[in-house]
C-alpha cells in the first residue's frame, strides 16, 4: 500500500514558516505539557488552542521562541487555556518577549478550584446606586442599584463566601483603581479604555485573591497577574514565580529618555548651547513620557502647553556674549529637570 509523506524541509530544502516552528516546537513538548495539564484539558485540545492564539496575534512570531514555549508550559502548569474566548489566559508579547497574563476569568476558575470557596460575587458601583457600607465587628455591604440610570463607576468589589459560610470582602473606591491603573505600563490600553467596568472588577477581585485561602496554582496567576500589571516579566518555574526581567526604576527611564529625544540635534562642536535643548522645556517633556500615565493626557498636549509657561531666561548683564565652541551644550541652569 503506498503512503504519502509530508515534505518537511529538509526534503524540500525550504525553511520552515515560524508558525509551523511554533508547531513543530510545541510537538516536541508534547511529553512535558501533557504531564503538566490537569486531566480535563486534552493535550491536542491545548495546543489547537495556543497555535491559534498566536496566529491570532501575529508579533508573538516575531518575539523570543524560548519565551513563547515557556509561556505555554507555564500555562500548563496553571491549567489555563490561552484562548480569547473563555478569557482564562492571554500570550502577550512584550520588551521582545512572550509572558503568559492570567485573564480574570482564569483567577476565577482557580480560585472556585480551592475547594473552600462556595460562590464568588464581583461587581462595580455607580454613583446613582444606593450604597450602605458599615465597618467594623459587624461589616455589612448593602447596594441597591439603580437600574434605569446607574451613572458612572465610583467603585467595584468583590465577594467570597466559603463553604463554612464565612465570606471576604475587598471594597475598593474608584480613587484606589485609579492609582492601580496609573501605575501599571497599560494604564491606557484599549482594555482600559473600552472596558473599564470590567477592568475594575478585575482590579477588585484581584485585591480580595491576596485574602483567601489559594491553591499554589491560584497564587502563582495572581502573582504573575501583578508582575505584569507592574511591566515585569515572570514566568513559573516548579510553582516559584520567577521574575526575569526587573522594571527600571523612575529615574533610570528619566536619564534614559533624553538621548532619543535629541538624536536630531547638531554636534556639540559645531553649535552653541541652544536654549531650547538645555531648557526646561525639553527635560520636562520628556520626563512627561514617564508621568503620562498619572494624567492620561496624551503627549502631544503636553507638548503643545509648555511653551506658553517656560519662557526663556533673560539674559544675565555680566555673562559673555558668546559661550563659543567650548561652551558646554547643559552648562545653562535649568530648575526644571528631574535629576
């Protein structure tokens, strides 16, 4: 009986395509993911799954391939699916690099896996909803909505009730989600933009996980959820979390970002200190790459804004006419910058 062999590349001498090395590479891992799976997700189910993620999403191919199997064993590991129906797990490609994000639906399910937790409420509130909180001994959260007008988000929680019928609770204001959403390097990604009731909750229910009793495949979710919202990179390693990539500290990104800023100015020798390069002006924009996120003020408005406040410094009577050739390009005063 004849067979027919599918040409591979080195009988037909052409490279494979990086999805088929996507293909072949999670092929080779078969052994490894399937002995990490829980039982109820096959092992062709979860690679069907991961090689559509990643056509779905073509910069994965151009990101680091040792990062992308890993992600996918780590998504093993958790027994996440990385689809974007189910929203369990997300492959991200970031700093050249894949990272899995466990999706808020994903750090449910694991949580409801426990054992002890027998129902899981989470929500936001609006400022038309009628609210009761009372602290202390005999804590209580009461809202009644406002179904024809709920107006606008001031708030989310998130509700655990254990099968004892003791619950946890994390009430969060929507000052507190702000500051969250600030300072992630995603502050203002289309997920916050286009869904931010949704990301509120997910905000919640993540503050009220550091609470509750959770396996160690839920708190590696949650810890590698952080990392990411924090702009690093992390990955599990035998149920540590390992964090590969460590985010540069405010002032490293401050003394980091004026060189690509002046690539476009004259060489030293051949021009004078201009104001408008040493001037306040330019170090603060530029530390405004930083800072944008505490605003959400696009950079381009910024911009626009801060000629009219930073005037040029009049000129002092006993200084030299001209500085000349040797004049430092920085020697000018500038109480502006961030140094």
């Amino acid at each position: 009986m004849n067979t027919v062999t599918k040409p591979t590349a080195a009988k037909t001498g052409r490279a494979l395509r990086p999805i088929d090395e996507v293909r072949q590479g999670l092929s080779k891992m078969a052994d490894d993911l399937n002995m990490a799976l829980p039982s109820h997700i096959s092992i062709d189910r979860f690679r069907r799954i991961a090689i559509t993620a990643v056509q779905q999403n073509p910069a994965l191919l151009k990101a680091d391939r040792k990062s992308l199997f890993g992600a996918c064993m780590t998504a093993a590991q958790l027994g996440l699916v990385t689809d974007g129906v189910l929203g369990q797990a997300y492959l991200v490609p970031y700093k050249g690099k894949v990272q899995l994000i466990p999706g808020y639906k994903g750090l449910l399910t694991l949580v409801r896996q426990s054992g002890e937790i027998s129902s899981v409420d989470v929500d936001t509130i609006h400022d038309k909803d009628e609210v009761e909180y009372v602290m202390g001994d005999d804590s209580r959260l009461t809202i009644r909505p406002n179904w024809t007008n709920r107006g606008a988000i001031i708030g989310a929680y998130a509700i655990a009730r254990f099968k004892d019928g003791g619950l946890q609770r994390a009430l969060m204001t929507l000052e507190e989600i702000e500051a969250i959403r600030k300072a992630s390097p995603s502050a203002n990604s289309p997920a916050w933009k286009n869904h931010y009731g949704e990301m509120a909750k997910k905000t919640a229910f993540r503050r009220l996980c550091k609470m509750l009793p959770l396996s160690a495949e839920a708190q590696s979710a949650a810890t590698l959820a952080d990392e990411a919202d924090a702009g690093r990179i992390a990955t599990v390693d035998r149920e540590m979390v390992v964090v590969s990539e460590p985010i540069a500290d405010k002032s490293s990104a401050d003394e980091a970002a004026p060189p690509k800023r002046r690539r476009g100015r004259p060489p030293k020798a051949k021009a004078p200190a201009a104001p408008d390069a040493a001037s306040h002006e330019t170090i603060e924009g530029e530390a405004h790459e930083v800072n944008d996120l505490d605003t959400g003020m696009p950079d381009h408005l910024r911009r626009t804004q801060q000629p009219e406040t930073d005037a040029q410094p009049a000129p002092d009577p006993g200084a030299a006419p001209d500085a000349g050739d040797d004049a430092e390009p920085d020697a000018e005063p500038n109480d502006g910058e961030f140094f």
